[in-house]
C-alpha cells in the first residue's frame, strides 16, 4: 500500500511487482478504473489485476479521488478533473513517458474514454466494462444517487452497523454518505455530458467493450462499437450491469487476450506520449 501525492491530494495507490521483461522494453502499464461510490481497486484485485501482473503486465491500482482510502476533497468530481488526477498520478509513479492501457469499470470506464478523448498520445489502448455513456444513464444515475444521498443523511445506520460490528460494511455506509451529502459529486456528474459518435470516430486506440446480455448499456456500447475506428464488443449471456463480479473466467480470457495484443502492437510501432 502507498500513498500519493498528486497536487497536494493523497491518493491510495497499489502497484503490483513490475513483471522480469529480461531487459525487453516494458509495454503499456496496465491502470484499473472503479466505479463510484462504494467502489474502490479491491474490486479488480483478483479478478483481473493479479492475473494482469502474472501475465506479465505492469499493473496499477489506485482509490479514485473520494473513495475507499483515498482523500476526500468537498470538490473535483468531475471529469476533466478527474483526467488531471490521473495524469498527474502517472507522472508522481514516472510513467507520464510511457502509454498506458486503461481498464474502467462502469463509471471508471466512462472516466477511460474521457481520459483517450483528452490525451490520445497517453492511452495504447482501452478495456471497458459496462461503460455509462449515454444521456439517460446520467440522469438516471444522478437520480439513483440523489434518492440514496437523502436516505444517508443523519442516519443511524453506520453507528448500527458498528455496533454490530460490521466494521466494512460500517466503513462503506459511511463513505457513501460523506460522498453524496458533503461533495460536489451529485452536481459534477449531473453537469457532465454524454459521449456521441463524433466522439467515438475520434478514438484512436484498440478497444475492447465488455457488457452483460442484459445490462441498460448495452445500446450504447453498440454504438460506440459502431463509430468507434478498433472496438470489439463482447456481450456476456445472461448477465447485467455485474460483468466484473459474475463473470470472471471468461471476462478474464477476454481481458487479457485484449491487453496481450495492445502490449504487441505498442512493442511494434511505439506510441507517442503527449
């Protein structure tokens, strides 16, 4: 576990043994993305991340700023801020130089694409699972988290979950509700805008977009399927907006075939850092 300062903000950050290239050129690292709220990097630890590094990619994980252990600042939750944060935590790790691959899970994801939209020259290449890209996933959501917000505020829950000694479940309570009732969180992704086509057709790395069979987004990952210029869109059966947790064998095979050939392609022509 360390701790990172980016622009005198602490972030949580874990990086996994940088893999024995036998004096290869490293390819991309390989930077996971959670989702919001109660989500942090544990939730790609053993699905992805740990099968990542012994598949020899260099693997970072880190708490989004707000969450799990990272600094709670009251503002910055949107995603041109949340695009400084990252870039300036590859520059304290010293990898501003090199391309990354970003790995995003639902709200992670869509923060990926903002992320390659803003820096092509950073991102070698793009795993979305369950990307929110559409209109009403952002209104949708907004609502979702205004409804748990007012629920959350002065609620006896979390001192009830502490005294029954359900210390996470204490923890998480607790993060939620410091989140939606004391940041600009709700505000910031409300103001943010929808992805489109023209901002597909702008991608110019491979991307790989994962969703269930029955997940809300599976609309617009087929139309960033459609414009975007290198996108494989694997729709999981019987699965919705869970693909992370429930299907981790062939989620994993799918990933790591993805990163294996970004990895070759980056080996072979090189990408531009910018």
């Amino acid at each position: 576990m360390a701790e990172v300062l980016v622009d005198s903000l602490r972030f949580h950050v874990q990086r996994l043994p940088v893999p024995d290239t036998g004096g290869e050129p490293p390819g991309p690292a390989v930077v996971f993305l959670h989702g919001l709220v109660v989500d942090n990097l544990s939730s790609f630890y053993c699905p992805l991340a740990v099968p990542a590094a012994r598949a020899g990619h260099e693997v970072v994980l880190h708490d989004l700023r707000g969450h799990g252990m990272s600094e709670r600042p009251r503002t910055g939750y949107d995603s041109r801020t949340a695009v400084a944060d990252l870039v300036g935590l590859l520059r304290a790790l010293g990898l501003a130089g090199r391309p990354v691959h970003l790995v995003g899970n639902s709200y992670g994801a869509t923060l990926a694409l903002h992320t390659a939209l803003a820096r092509p020259g950073l991102v070698a290449g793009l795993t979305l699972l369950e990307p929110p890209s559409s209109g009403p996933w952002v209104e949708n959501m907004v609502d979702t988290l205004s409804v748990a917000a007012l629920s959350l505020e002065d609620s006896p829950v979390p001192a009830e979950l502490s005294s029954l000694r359900l210390r996470k479940a204490a923890r998480l309570t607790a993060i939620a509700d410091s989140l939606l009732n004391h940041t600009s969180l709700i505000d910031d992704i409300a103001s943010g805008r929808a992805f489109g086509p023209a901002d597909y057709a702008r991608l110019r790395c491979p991307v790989l977009v994962v969703c269930g069979e029955h997940s809300e987004l599976v609309p617009g990952a087929r139309e960033l399927a459609r414009y975007a210029p290198e996108c494989t869109l694997r729709i999981l059966p019987g699965l919705g907006h869970d693909v992370l947790k429930e299907s981790s064998g062939v989620l994993r095979e799918s990933v790591l075939a993805h990163l294996a050939a970004v990895a070759g392609r980056t080996a072979r022509e090189g990408v531009p850092v910018r």
